[in-house]
C-alpha cells in the first residue's frame, strides 16, 4: 500500500511540483492549503493539482486548510495515517515580512508549532522542511556551504525559518525518534517540461523569472533590473538558481533519507550563480525588444552600492542534494522564449538582505 504523505502548501509552485514527484514515485500525498498563492480550478480543486491529476493520470487528495486551523489539523491526523509531511506552509516574502513581521511571526512560527505538536501527539515524526538560504544572512564568505553559521538573518521572514530549523533541531535532540531533514532554498526557476504546471504567482511576484515571463507574453511592458556596476561578468546582480523539478526531487530524495533514522540533517538546494540580465538575454530569442537604460521608482528589493555580489547567496553547487541520493539533475541551459524588455536602473537605498532569495521587483 502506497506510503501516505502530508503535503502542507501543496497547492503552490514548488508544492504542485512535489506532489507530481510524489505520485510519480508511487506515494499517496495528501495536499492540504489555503489558496493564499493558488488559483482556484474546477469544485474545490487547485488548479495546479487538478493539472498534476492529469498529467499524471492519479488522484490527488485536498483538503483547503490553513494549518493556524488547529482543530481542523487534528481531523486531518485522525482521518489518515500518515508516514511524513512535508512542510511548504507559510508566507514568504522577504520585503512582505519587513512591512508585517507579526504576520510572518504568527503564520510560520505558530503554525508549525501547531504542526509539530500534533504530528508528535499521532506518532509521526518524519519530516521535510522547506526552509531558505536567508537563514545564512550576510555571507561571511563565498561560495555558502552547510557549514557557514547560521542566524544572522536581515529580515522577519529569514529569522522566522531559522527560529523554526533551531525548534526542529532540538526536538530531534530531545526525541531520538525524530527525524528531519532541513532544505535551505535558493531560488527556484523554470517549470514541469509539460508546461501545465509553474509559477503563477498571485499578486505581484517575488522572484525574478516571473517578471520575465510576463514581460514576454507582453503583460509588463519591462523588466526593471537594479544595478549595473556590481564586481560580476555582466555588472549586474548574482543570483543562485535551482531548477523546481530539481528541487522537488530533492525532496522525495529528502524522504527516503528519512527512513534511514536520520537524525536532523540540512541540506542546501542551490546549484548555479548566475547574472540577473543573463537570464534575461536567455529568454529573448525571437522578439523585438531589448534591454534599455533609464530611471526606475525606488522599491524594497533594490540593493545599497557596493554590497552587489556579497548579498547574494551564491553557491558553489555542491549542496544539492548532497548525501541524498536522488538521480541526476535537469540540465538546462537557461528559460528560453520570446526576447523581454528590460529596463537597467541605478540601485537605490533599501533594506539590506532584501534582494537575497526575492530577486527583483519590477514597478
């Protein structure tokens, strides 16, 4: 009988792309969100998952749930027998969480307190963390590995996933039955090769390939790219960058290690640094617009001059699934698609950290 799954924020980017690794790899996940980043599809169905449904020709089960629902979570545990969860729930950008750090204190602590509690009270204790390489903060060197320390975190949103990877660690330390393994993120890009499914963000996005992707089917006129004076190839920013379905397999990858009795074990998932109007140009082929220079309107995610390539989070590649196992990664060479305008603008002052795992804002 196939191992069943919790899958919390399931519903989103690289959540609906797990879960297709999930049913692909003969679990039986059990997806449970509140459509805070996902779009309704037909009945009470996600639209990612009603597409995971058919590209992979299984069901998938979905309950809309906020996981703050405590009452709602004990159900959810009583009704199914669980092996692990999964654990994508939460708020997650880092500019969101300077203007509103209660709401990124109250969601992603007290909810995975929440989680946590009840996962112990039915005897489940296998876990996977989707945490974030903001839990580094300012580098202390290049390239980052799982060895640099940890905490020094510049914004509401890094401390609340570095508060949570400490509240993991000494449970595990408390109770030797726990295992756990910890996935610091950088930043997820690209889509299932089908297509269906990939980052549709709900609002404005918080990472760089969605402006891409909307200034190419023409719904953003341009790309705003901050800065051009920065120690890199092509002067512009450097960002670390791991492909979702890399990602994804990290994590079923991540729940086989599990059954090893693994203890808590961290992993990176990050793989290539790589200059912001690089991707750009990669996904230009075939239109007839260009990168220009001029103004831009200050916003959260510029960078202060001179901070540039060290705020980034690059790493040297090694961490992916280190220890893991999992099979070989997509190798892509980049998005490619219709040529975007893109717009190349002076940095202007801002929270320091802001740019590490949100890349750009455009106006």
């Amino acid at each position: 009988m196939a191992e069943k799954v919790l899958v919390t924020g399931g519903a989103g980017y690289i959540g609906s792309h797990t879960v297709l690794e999930l049913l692909e790899a003969g679990y039986s996940p059990v997806v449970v969100d509140n459509f805070h980043n996902a779009i309704r599809g037909g009945g009470s169905m996600p639209e990612s998952l009603r597409r995971v449904q058919e590209l992979t020709g299984h069901s998938v089960e979905f309950e809309e749930m906020d996981i703050l629902d405590q009452a709602a979570l004990q159900r959810l545990f009583k009704k199914h027998s669980f092996t692990a969860v999964i654990h994508f729930a939460g708020l997650k950008a880092v500019g969101e969480s300077v203007q509103k750090p209660l709401d990124y204190y109250r969601v992603n602590l007290t909810g995975t307190i929440q989680l946590l509690e009840i996962m112990r009270a039915h005897g489940v204790k296998n876990l996977v963390f989707s945490s974030s390489a903001t839990v580094y903060g300012n580098p202390q060197y290049l390239p980052l590995d799982e060895a640099h320390p940890t905490g020094g975190c510049t914004n509401p949103y890094g401390k609340s996933k570095f508060f949570i990877e400490e509240m993991i660690r000494d449970l595990c330390q408390a109770d030797k039955a726990w295992n756990a393994v910890l996935l610091r993120y950088f930043n997820p890009i690209g889509a299932h090769a089908s297509g269906c499914i990939g980052e549709d963000p709900q609002g404005i996005p918080n990472n760089l390939m969605p402006y891409v992707s909307q200034v190419a089917i023409g719904r953003r006129e341009a790309l705003n790219v901050f800065g051009n004076d920065y120690d890199t190839e092509d002067g512009t920013g450097v960002r670390d960058y791991i492909h979702v379905v890399d990602l994804a397999k990290g994590h079923i990858a991540a729940l086989r290690k599990l059954k090893e009795q693994c203890g808590c074990r961290v992993g990176r998932e990050g793989r290539e640094g790589k200059e912001t109007e690089a991707w750009t140009n990669g996904a230009q082929r075939g239109s007839k617009s260009s990168p220009r220079h001029g103004p831009c309107s200050p916003l959260w995610a510029d960078l202060q001059p001179g901070h540039g390539h060290g705020l980034f989070g690059v790493t040297d590649g090694r961490g992916h699934g280190e220890g893991l196992g999992e099979e070989d990664p997509v190798q892509g060479g980049g998005p490619a698609g219709r040529r975007c305008g893109c717009l190349l603008c002076q940095p202007q002052p801002g929270p320091q950290g802001a740019g590490l795992v949100s890349s750009l804002r455009a106006g």
